[in-house]
C-alpha cells in the first residue's frame, strides 16, 4: 500500500469511525455549543463534508455544490462514503498520471488562484484530521465513553491484521 492509500483509507476511516459514535447522541448533544472549532459536532462534520465536495469540485472544475441544509449523523455518513469515493478517485487518479504538481484555478479564491492537486488533496485530509481532533474534543466533554483515538498507526495495524485474516 502507497503512502496515498494509507493516507485516504485512514482519513476516510477514522472521520466514519467518529460519525458512527455520533449516531447514538440526542439532538441536543449533536448540537450543543463548545468553545471550540465549528462549535457544535453537527457544523464540525458538516464543515468536513462540504470541504470534502468543494475541493472535490473545484479540482475537476465542475459548479461547487450548495446543499447546505443540516444533516444528521446518519445522513452524513451516507454523504460522506459517497464523496469520499469521488475525492479518492480524484485523488488516486492524479497520482497513477503523475500530476499531483499540475496546477488547476481555484475559482473561489478572490482573485482565482493556482493550485496544485497534490497540495489540495493534502491539505483535504490534514484538515479533517484537525478537525477530527475538535471532534473528540467535543465528545469527550459530552462525557462519551471510548471515544475512538482515530490515529493512523492503530489503523494501519487494524488493517493489516485484518488482511493477514483473509490471507
């Protein structure tokens, strides 16, 4: 597995593993207001998502989506698998064409700026790690028991170890 593969697999798992915990909250706990990040576990998730969906479009230079209704855990979780898999194909694609230091326009920066895709996609998932982090945070003071740790090495072992059993 290449470093790219390690990487999406586990930004995709960790931010699930998190939305999942979410699932058993009430609506007061998805939206109780912290003094940290996007202030509720509802805004933070959503953040990630449409962060997810804009970079997503803007790199295949398609109409930014604007479906920015609340959503729910579950309805998250569901979106989230969906544009995932479009940001990974995106992602994987640039990278077996060896053009992770093409150059693409932002359209949304004021003026339009050139980035590279291998930047955008680095910066996608060391975002949602961040925001993974608040995510815990926020759980954590809701007094959620387990919440899970999310880090890339526990994932990786999981995983291999996971293989090793199908071998």
């Amino acid at each position: 597995m290449n470093m790219l593969e390690r990487l999406l697999g586990h930004d995709l798992a960790a931010s699930r593993e998190l939305l999942e915990v979410c699932l058993g909250l009430t609506e007061a706990e998805w939206n109780r207001e912290f003094d940290a990040g996007w202030r509720t576990l509802r805004r933070t998730f959503e953040h990630m998502l449409f962060n997810i969906e804009t970079w997503t479009d803007l790199m295949l230079e398609r109409p930014v989506r604007t479906d920015h209704r609340p959503l729910t855990a579950a309805e998250l979780l569901a979106r989230l698998d969906a544009s995932y898999a479009k940001f990974a194909a995106l992602a994987r694609a640039r990278e077996a064409e060896n053009r992770l230091d093409d150059l693409w326009t932002d359209v949304l920066d004021e003026p339009p700026a050139q980035k590279s895709f291998g930047g955008a996609i680095g910066h996608v998932i060391t975002h949602n790690m961040h925001h993974r982090a608040e995510a815990q945070h926020m759980l954590h003071r809701l007094g959620v028991p387990d919440v899970p740790e999310g880090d890339l090495m526990g994932w990786d072992q999981r995983r291999r170890l996971a293989d090793l059993k199908h071998v």
